[in-house]
C-alpha cells in the first residue's frame, strides 16, 4: 500500500510539471520553468522508490493514464479546454488499460510456479 502513495505523490508531481509547463510558456517565464525542474524531479524520484515493489509495466501505466486524465480534466477546469466524447472516450480507454494490466498482472502471481526446496 505504502508504494502506491509513492506512486500517487509521482503522479501529483507530474501533473503539477505538465501544468508549470504550459505557464513556462515555452521556458521564457522563469518561475513555471523552475516548477516544471522541481515537479519532474520529484515525480521520476517517487516513480523510481515505487518501481521498488511494484512493477515497471503496471506503475508505468498508472503513472502516465492518470497523468494524462488528470492533466486532461486540469485543461478544462483551469484553461478551458474542450471536453468533447473523444476526450472522454480516450480517458475511458486509459482507465480500462490499466485495468486489464492490474488484472493480467494479478493472474501472473497466481501461475507463478512454486519452487521445491530439496
């Protein structure tokens, strides 16, 4: 449990980066663009403790479907983006992404083969 609150601080790093990104205004406003140093530095560092216990196919893609879910809601909340059914349908087809992975993941540990001491 203690490796997926890593994980979420990863992804709550990352999502505050991708925003500092869009304010750095292509690195030309100095504040966003150290944000955007800080949030991605922090993000790959709390990706890499939970890459201790989890693995790298499955903590990949929680990191990055929910990076881009959020930073999509973030987009139309913040920025006014559009939110049209495609959007809605990408963010679904991520979510259900990482749900197959979780599951596949899971039935992987149930056929792994226990070794015999002799």
């Amino acid at each position: 449990m203690k490796s997926y609150i890593v994980l979420a601080i990863s992804i709550i790093g990352e999502i505050f980066a991708t925003s500092m990104l869009k304010l750095s205004e292509g690195f030309t406003v100095l504040s966003p663009s150290i944000g955007v140093i800080i949030g991605y530095g922090l993000s790959f560092y709390f990706l890499s403790l939970c890459l201790k216990t989890i693995s790298l196919s499955l903590a990949y893609a929680i990191w990055s479907g929910a990076g881009t879910a959020l930073t999509a809601l973030i987009g139309v909340i913040l920025w006014g983006e559009v939110f049209t059914t495609l959007k809605i349908l990408g963010i679904l087809l991520i979510i259900g992404g990482v749900v197959v992975l979780n599951s596949s993941r899971n039935k992987e540990i149930e056929k792994e083969p226990i070794e015999e001491s002799i």
